[in-house]
C-alpha cells in the first residue's frame, strides 16, 4: 500500500514525492507517460554530445531563497544570467528593452536620466489597464510595442496582444539602464550536470517507487493508494466535462552546428520575422566546451503538449468550473502548472508543491493548490 500515487514527474510531481519521501516518511509511487523523469526540464546529450533540452530552453531563476535552498539540495550550480537579443530593423538589440535597446535602434545618445522622459514622451497613456496591448504602449509607446511584441505575440499565441490578459506582456520588464540581463532576480544558475541528474537525486529515496511509460489511469484501480497527487492537466482529469482549456504547444528543431558559436547570446528573438519564435543555443546555457553547437528553433503551434494556458478571461471561467469539481474530489491534491491551470515558471512550481507539503503535513485536506 502507498500512501501517495503522484501523477507527473516533473517539477511538481517530484518537489513533493521527495518532501513526503523524506520528511513524513511517506511510501510513494510516482508515474509517467513519459519514458523519463523531470517533466520538461528534461535534459539529454545528443548524439554528438552536447547538453540539450528536449522542450526548450529552461533557464532557472527566483527571488526564493527556500527555493534555490531546497534545490541546492540535490545539484551543486553553474551561475548563469541569461541574455536575449532580438531582431528587429536589421539590428540585434537587448530584450527587455533598455538604454541601449532604443540609441541603437534611433541612433541616439542618451543617458539613463533621460530616458524615462523619452519613454513618457511616446506612450500612450491608459486609464485602464486590461490587455497586453494596453501594458506595452502605455510604457514604450505604439512603435515599439509594433516593433518588438505584436508579431512575437502574435505567433506565440496565435491572438494579437489586444486580444490577451495583461498578464502575458507584463512578465518582460522595461529598463532605462544599460542592464541586458532578461531577469533580475536574486538567484539566477543553472544545475551544474543538468536538470535530469538533479531530478534522479531528487527521486533517490527508498520510500519513491518510479514507474515511466505510465498513464496513471491504467493502474489507478489496481495500485493501492491512500491518496493521489495530480499534476496532469485539470480538464484531462475530469474528462473535458465542461470542454477543454485551451493551450498553445511548441514545435522544436533541433540542429547541431560544425561550428564552435553561433549566437553570441542564449536566445535571440525573432518578433518580425520567420515562422519560429526565437533560436536558442544550448552552450551559453550548460557551460559546455565543445567544439560544436546545438541550437533550437521554436515554432508556436495550436495542437501538441499543453505547454501554455492562454490567459484570456473566458478560459480563466472554463477553469473556475474545473476547480470547483477539483475542491471537491476526496483524496486527490491538484497541483501544477496543468492541475492549476496557471502560466507558472519553475521555481513557482516549486514554491507552490513546499506549500502543498507543509498543508499535507498540517493535515489539510485534498484540494487543488492556488
């Protein structure tokens, strides 16, 4: 008999077999449809053995410190600030927009002092803030955000800025300093050997079975369990009862380069141009010294691996009815970017499966995790 069956061996799934494993002395078992652990984070050497990321560049970061501590537990770090150019009027100028992003693009001289007043001088000013449209233009202006977010969102999405929550555009700050850096938070690295050893260090108890190739439905009736974990996406669980919550999927192609570098940064950004989204370049990334690369174009598609929640107010209603049928399912924890139907980054994730533990060991009751 286990105590918990947890479905989904990525961040959430794993942050919590552990925390149950090794602090309550729980017996768990923890499955996968997938044929290998850390969700997608998953990391693997290619053929000519380079570090890649089979769903896309992971670049971890938090302002957490009992994040990075508790994940300080089971990999030793690589520091690593990551930097994004984008291609925009010929050019390749830092994202987030800052100082030198607009004197290069408009052959300017400013300082940072002034910059503020340049930024106040093209917005747009709006008294109500309700689309990702209305976040951009009323900080950078119309040309910028044409320049630089409207055809990137618009392939991301598949919806023009006007048409999404604030909340999407919202997450790239606007800089008026030199700093190139695409995140400012306090712990910003990368696991030394990876995203998969640091997860099978994770899953490296006694009490944690590990079953992969797994769809929990097949042996959910037939594994005795006390209680269950779901990470996997809401409506899924619940049989679409109400229709499915839209989400956007990735398409990625890979290629491995006879050359040394290709990019002098991590990500370069293509809003205006091409079908793919951006091209990352997995060295920058890992530290690797190898005298060839691999890189990653991503394509934005409609159908595929849930990835992102499209965060519009009428499928934020559609969850609220999966979450009511979620609060009151006995013996089963909802918990996760899918479970939770939230645009959640890694170190979110963790957060909120430390907080589902300490819930579990006050003795909360089953419910889905906010």
């Amino acid at each position: 008999m286990y105590d918990y069956l947890i479905v989904g061996a990525g961040f959430a799934g794993s942050v919590l077999a552990e925390r149950l494993a090794t602090i309550s002395g729980r017996k768990v078992l923890i499955c996968d449809k997938r044929p290998h652990i850390a969700g997608n984070a998953y990391d693997v050497h290619d053929a000519a053995g380079l570090l890649i990321h089979q769903y896309g560049p992971h670049i971890f970061h938090t302002n957490s410190r009992e994040v990075f501590e508790y994940l300080s537990l089971f990999t030793p770090w690589r520091r690593y600030e990551h930097r994004v150019l984008a291609s925009v009027d010929g050019q390749l100028v830092p994202v987030p927009i800052n100082l030198d992003t607009v004197n290069r693009l408009y052959n300017l001289n400013l300082r940072s002092d002034e910059l503020e007043a340049w930024f106040e001088k093209v917005a747009e000013k709006c008294e109500h803030i309700r689309t990702s449209e209305d976040v951009v233009v009323s900080k950078v202006g119309r040309e910028l955000y044409e320049k630089f977010f409207r055809g990137y969102t618009r392939k991301q999405w598949d919806l023009d800025p006007s048409e999404l929550d604030a909340s999407v555009t919202a997450r790239v700050p606007t800089r008026t300093n030199r700093d190139d850096r695409y995140f400012n938070d306090s712990y910003q690295a990368m696991p030394l050997h990876g995203y998969t050893r640091m997860f099978e260090r994770m899953l490296a108890h006694p009490n944690i079975h590990v079953m992969l190739n797994t769809d929990y439905r097949e042996i959910v009736k037939f594994i005795p369990h006390k209680e269950m974990i779901y990470t996997g996406p809401v409506d899924a669980y619940f049989d679409y009862r109400f229709g499915k919550l839209p989400y956007r999927s990735l398409e990625f192609k890979f290629e491995t380069l006879d050359q040394e570098w290709l990019q002098s940064v991590g990500t370069v950004n293509y809003p205006n141009d091409n079908l793919y989204t951006r091209i990352s370049e997995f060295k920058h990334l890992s530290g690797q010294r190898h005298a060839r690369t691999s890189v990653v174009y991503e394509y934005p598609r409609a159908e595929g691996d849930p990835y992102y929640p499209v965060p519009r107010a009428e499928n934020q209603a559609l969850y609220k009815q999966y979450q009511s049928l979620a609060d009151a399912t006995a013996g089963v924890h909802f918990v996760g970017r899918l479970a939770t139907y939230k645009y959640y980054n890694m170190d979110q994730v963790v957060a909120q499966a430390l907080t589902l533990h300490q819930k579990i060991a006050n003795g909360a009751p089953p419910r889905s995790a906010e």
